[in-house]
C-alpha cells in the first residue's frame, strides 16, 4: 500500500555521500515506481556508467532504452546523458544550428565548454533531466516517473540551482526561458531530492546540511533512505548488558565448553560482543538524529556481497514494502 508521507514526485532526485549508495537506491527506486504498469526512466550525470555495471549492460550510449522489467509489467529505461550530445541537441533545439554545433565539436570548443565552464555543463544536464520529466507523446507521459542519480551531497544544492545563476545572467530569450522552465520544475511538487545515507557520523552529517542547503533555496527535500542497516544479533536486554560490561563470562565459558568451544575464548567473545552493543547504541543515536529531520524515513537491509542484480529487486521490495510506490 502507498505510504501517505511518499512525496507524490514525478522526479525523484537521489543524492547522498558518496559510496553510501546513491547509485543502487536510485535503481531499486526506479524498479519500485515501474511496479505496477508505469515507465520509469534512470538518469545517471556523472559519466560513470554506474547504471551499466549495476544492471550488468554494455555502456548506455546516449539514448534511452529499456533496460529491466518490473512487477505487473512495469518497465525500467535508462539514459546516461553526455553533456556534449546535450548541448548539439540544444543547439540544434533552440537555435536550429546542428551544422554549427558539429564545426564547433570538430574544433575543440564543446570540450572546452563542458570541461572548463562545470556551471554550463549542470545547466544541460540538468535541462535534459526536466525534458525527459515533462515530455509527452500521444498526449500522454512518456515517463511516470524519472529517477536521477545526482551528484553527491555535497555537490547537489549548487547543481539543482544553477539554473537559477543563469536565469539571473539572462534576462530575456531562450536561454531565460529554459533555465526559468527547469527551475520551475525543480522547485515543484512535480520533484523530490531523496537523501541516500548510512547509520554512520559523516553521512548523517552531510544529510542535515543538505537538507538545510536544499530547503535555503526551495528545493523540496523528499525521504531519507538509510541504506545498509544490520539487524541487532542480540535481543535488546543482552544488547544493553554488554553495553554496560555487565556480560558474565563464567556463564559465556560454561557455555563454550559445553558446545566443546575452548572456554578460554570467553573474554575475546565478550568483548566483541560488547563493540557490537556500543556500535548499535551508536545508531539508535543516528536514527534519533535522523527523526529529528521529520522526513519520511526508509531503512534499507545491507545485504551480503557481491551486489547483483537479485539483490537490486531485493532492494526494490523493500521499498515497495515500505510504500514507496507510483500513485
Ligand atoms: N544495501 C546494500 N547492501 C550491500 N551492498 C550495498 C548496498 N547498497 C549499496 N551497496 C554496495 O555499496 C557500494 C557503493 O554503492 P553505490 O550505489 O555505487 O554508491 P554511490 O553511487 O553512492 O557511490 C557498491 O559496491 C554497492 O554494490
Ligand atoms: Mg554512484
């Protein structure tokens, strides 16, 4: 069932720290909103070809194409878009200047602009993000939902707003009127910047300045996903004990031995029981420190390595389990 607190988004925006898995929530995120019967299209920016390796595909050219099935015939396209073909294709969109765009490849000055100006390059990708977002076919969507993995925390307030700096350069023309069209989308309900994080210091850190960063600039901030949490292996009366050094290693040494365990491990054992407690009273407090943000807030098992593509729809389940869903 839908979870009322899931942001009714139609871009969902997926930033976090990197390494804390940015790349495979916004894939099982893109699976969880096909569910059902919709398209999703998965964006990926950053020239990794991250989405190719999770989904175990040759390298996405710059063209959409479906690149997974989801439950009750859903489907998952996927796009990695290249800011050079984004700014021939703008060219040509706005300025019918396709034979210029080619002259201006051949002598070097695309690289230039991609590679020198960062700002020019986040104002195409950014506008091909909201094209897809809002193109339509047959008087229909084309996509129901758009799921774009962004640059990290750090990174993704300046690049979900750059469009603002260029809008405030122009002031008349088409280059106003694109970057005013992507803002008006990216500051919308249309649009959800979900944060990606660990039970860790660092990634709940960065999780309230982006938060903070995003709100600043009226981006609207959507759910926390906490990625790679672990069951307790103790129930929580013991959990506190060995937290507390309270563990009775005569107890722990009858029982070693009585499962013909040297019972001369007893004090190793406790004391590896005991860093797990403290470790899990550590994240009770970055669980805390998360509610506190009143975002809707989804845990995400860590699950045994090598990630596959198994466990990618393990991750999807998850979150449909959770109600995260397309309406
Ligand atoms: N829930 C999880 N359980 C186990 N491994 C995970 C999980 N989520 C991500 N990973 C692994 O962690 C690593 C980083 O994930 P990735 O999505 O590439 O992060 P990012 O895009 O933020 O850099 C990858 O090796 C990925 O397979
Ligand atoms: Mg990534």
């Amino acid at each position: 069932m839908l979870d009322p607190d899931w942001p009714p988004a139609r871009l969902h925006v997926v930033t976090g720290k990197g390494g804390a898995g940015k790349t495979t929530m916004a894939a099982a995120l893109a699976i969880a909103l096909a569910a059902g019967g919709h398209r999703t299209l998965l964006v990926e920016v950053e020239g990794r070809q991250g989405i190719a390796q999770l989904f175990d595909t040759p390298p996405l050219p710059y063209a959409e194409r479906r690149i997974a099935v989801a439950p009750d015939s859903g489907e998952v396209y996927a796009l990695a878009v290249d800011a050079e073909a984004a700014l021939l294709e703008y060219l040509e969109l706005f300025y019918n200047l396709r034979r210029a765009g080619r002259l201006l490849r051949r002598m070097g000055a695309i690289d230039f602009a991609t590679t020198i100006a960062p700002g020019l390059r986040d104002v195409l990708l950014t506008g091909k993000v909201k094209e897809a977002v809002t193109r339509v076919r047959d008087g229909r969507r084309v996509y129901d939902a758009v799921v774009l993995d962004a640059p990290p925390t750090g990174r993704i307030t300046r690049f979900l707003n750059v469009n603002t700096d260029v809008a405030g350069l122009a002031r008349v023309g088409p280059i106003k009127t694109q970057s005013d069209g992507v803002m008006a989308v990216l500051r919308s309900s249309q649009t959800a910047v979900h944060l990606v994080t660990l039970l860790e210091e660092m990634p709940v850190q960065e999780t309230r300045d982006a938060t903070e960063a995003l709100a600043a600039v009226g981006l609207p901030v959507g759910a926390v996903l906490v990625n790679m949490t672990r069951q307790p292996m103790l129930p929580a009366p013991a959990l506190s004990a060995a937290a507390a050094g309270e563990l009775e290693l005569d107890r722990i040494a009858g029982s070693l031995a009585s499962v013909g365990i040297d019972s001369d491990l007893a004090p190793a054992l406790a004391g590896e029981v005991a860093e797990h407690a403290l470790r899990h009273d550590l994240e009770e407090g970055y669980r805390a420190d998360l509610a506190e943000l009143e975002l809707p807030t989804y845990e995400l098992p860590m699950l045994t390595p090598p990630m596959d593509l198994g466990g990618l729809y393990e991750l999807a389940e998850t979150l449909r389990a959770h109600g995260v869903a397309h309406e």
